[in-house]
C-alpha cells in the first residue's frame, strides 16, 4: 500500500453540560462537568514535501480557536443535545481544515466519540482488571513464562453511522458498560490460565477470547483493543491481529523551513512519543504475532539515536518536522521490522503525525 500520511491535533476545554431527554433522576440530566478533548486528523497521502512543516502546530492552533467558545461555558448554551457525538459534529462543522480523516471528542480517559470522512460513528470505552498470567510456552528464561500480573486496560469498540440524534453516544457506552460486568466478573482477580479459552493467554489470545464473547451481543463491535501494559497492546477485528509498541524519547532541534522570527527556527525541544504498529499472523505455538521485546530490541539502535540528541545531525534527516522524523524511522526499521506497517509520532500530546501504509485501525486515545 502507498504510505499515507496522516497529521493529528488536539485541543482540551473545560465545559459543563446536561442531557435534559433523560430522566430526571440519570446523572446525564444533572448539569455536570468534564476536561474534554478534541481531535482531529488530515488526510496528507503526499507527504510533507509540499506543505509547510509547521503544520502540526496550525492545525493545533485552529482547533483551539474553534473550541474556544465551549471553554468554560455551558455547552447546551452552544450544541443541541451536547454529546460526546454531537460535539464532534459541531466541531466539524465550523471547522475549516481540508481533507479531514477524522473529529473525535473524547469527555473522559474511559471514553469518546470520532466522527470519520464516510459518515461513520466510532464509539469507544475503556475498561480496567487486574489479573495474574504466565505464558505456557516461552522460551526457558523468558520473563513472560514466570507468574506476573498487570492492570490490563480493554476498550472497546462500536461504530454506525453518524446522525444528529436524541441519546447522543452515551447511551452506547451504558449498553458497552452492560455487556462489560459480566465479562469482568470472569477476569478480575483472577488467574488468566484458569479460564477455559486462555490457556495460552497473550494479548492477541484475550483480544480473540474478548471479540468471541462479545460479538454475538453488540453485532455492531468493530474491534477490541488490550493494552497489556501503558506502552504496549494489541487490537483485533475478528480476522486481523495489530500490536503496538511505544516509546518516548527526549530530543532536540530546530525546523529548517520555518519563517523566522518563529520561534521554531530557533533551538527547541520535545518530549517525543512514537508507536510502532505491526500487522501479522497468529503464531499457533506461542499464539502471539510478534514479541513485545523483541520490537524493543530490535528498535533500540534507532532510539539511541534519536533520545537525548540534537535530530539536525541525524545522518539522512534533512529536515526535523514530525513527517520528515517519521519517514526517517521508517526508513531505519523497515528492513529489521518487515511486519512493521504504521508509525505515529507526536511532539505534544495529540499532536503530530501517523505514517500508515497498512490498514487503518483505530486511533488509541489520548
């Protein structure tokens, strides 16, 4: 596939609202409050040659703008029926930035709504257990074949088509909430090996056991997404398994194109965060696709070199921009990751760029 290249923004407000069609007594029709955000993402298939390398911050900058007049305020004041959904339609109808992929309101850690080009909805939420697991058939001295435990992280998540309606997505994440308790009945505290269907019970083994217990029940699943731990997960559709592993890196530099006086052409810094995204089979032995640590091994020689080090002297780098950055990462591990099929790279939370020549899946939360 053509890499793609997609630039991201965000932008936080502070905001109360009330869902006055529910009943009196559900805490949607009580004037509440949240720290939401906003995101957006462009659709650039021609890379970063032709645009300007500032465009992360001006993308930024313009959410910003059209979010200001929900800054502490009350939201019904502004938005018909201030869901999570139909803040994002509002946004994306007053927001003037070609070629969007994507317009997503997310209220809360555990949930959000992203609007995308064709017209769809994506609902999603976020779950929490905690269990023990062992990986049966690691090799000898692997850290995984020891009994150890995590705080798994699970979201789920439904899409239809978009539509300016009474409920709002709230209403789909009390049903996602329903379909959940007993699920976590059967996970929390528990012993993952126990559980007949999770013998062997990787990330991709629990994403494939979670999509066969829910699917039947919510037909409108889309994908289930496990976070084994903060920086690494997998997602599943019912056919494909996609893994994820992050890392941050400190670095600085200085853009090359932008105007002075920017402040950008002067000496400057970020605290990166980029994720590599593998697509693979299912390894019918170890029932992974590929190692969480191996990835990290693997990509260790390029994160040395980029952590802690002025990216102006990166040998190949020609320019610093978040693009540029990401295709040079690229470059570096495609021929040691051929799996490796899609990189996000942010600057500041939220904002940055996605490099895709894979399949599109969704967009982790921020």
């Amino acid at each position: 596939m053509q890499p793609k290249i997609l630039y991201s923004a965000r932008a936080n407000f502070e905001s109360a609202r009330y869902l006055a069609q529910y009943p009196q007594q559900h805490k949607f029709h009580r004037v509440h409050g949240h720290s939401f955000f906003a995101r957006l993402r462009t659709d650039y298939s021609d890379y970063a040659d032709n645009l300007n390398e500032c465009l992360t911050d001006q993308l930024e900058a313009q959410l910003r703008q059209c979010v200001a007049p929900l800054d502490y305020d009350l939201l019904n004041e502004h938005v018909y029926n201030p869901s999570d959904e139909n803040l994002a339609l509002w946004i994306s109808e007053r927001i003037e930035i070609p070629q969007l992929d994507l317009v997503g309101v997310q209220s809360t850690h555990h949930q959000g709504t992203d609007l995308d080009n064709a017209g769809n909805a994506h609902i999603w939420r976020r779950y929490r257990f905690e269990a023990a697991h062992q990986l049966p058939n690691v090799p000898p001295g692997h850290q995984c074949g020891r009994m150890h435990g995590h705080g798994f992280e699970v979201i789920l998540h439904a899409e239809r088509k978009a539509f300016h309606q009474e409920q709002g997505s709230e209403l789909e994440y009390e049903i996602l909430d329903q379909l959940w308790e007993p699920i976590y009945e059967q996970l929390d505290h528990a012993c993952l090996n126990d559980i007949p269907g999770l013998e062997n019970p990787t990330s991709e083994a629990l994403c494939g056991w979670l999509w066969e217990q829910l699917k039947t029940e919510l037909p409108s699943l889309t994908w289930v997404t496990v976070y084994e731990t903060v920086s690494a997960g997998c997602h599943y559709d019912g056919k494909h398994y996609r893994i994820w592993k992050e890392q941050r890196f400190e670095s600085a530099l200085r853009l090359n194109r932008a105007p002075t006086p920017d402040p950008r052409s002067r000496l400057h810094g970020h605290s990166y965060l980029v994720r590599l995204h593998l697509t693979a089979a299912l390894d019918p032995v170890m029932c992974w696709t590929v190692d969480y640590g191996d990835v990290k091994e693997l990509f260790k020689p390029v994160y040395d070199q980029l952590d802690h080090h002025l990216l102006n002297e990166l040998p190949g780098l020609e320019d610093t921009d978040a693009a540029s950055l990401a295709q040079w990462i690229q470059q570096q591990m495609a021929p040691l990751l051929p799996q490796l099929d899609r990189i996000d790279l942010y600057q500041k939370p939220g904002c940055g760029v996605i490099l895709n020549w894979g399949e599109h899946e969704p967009a982790l939360p921020s």
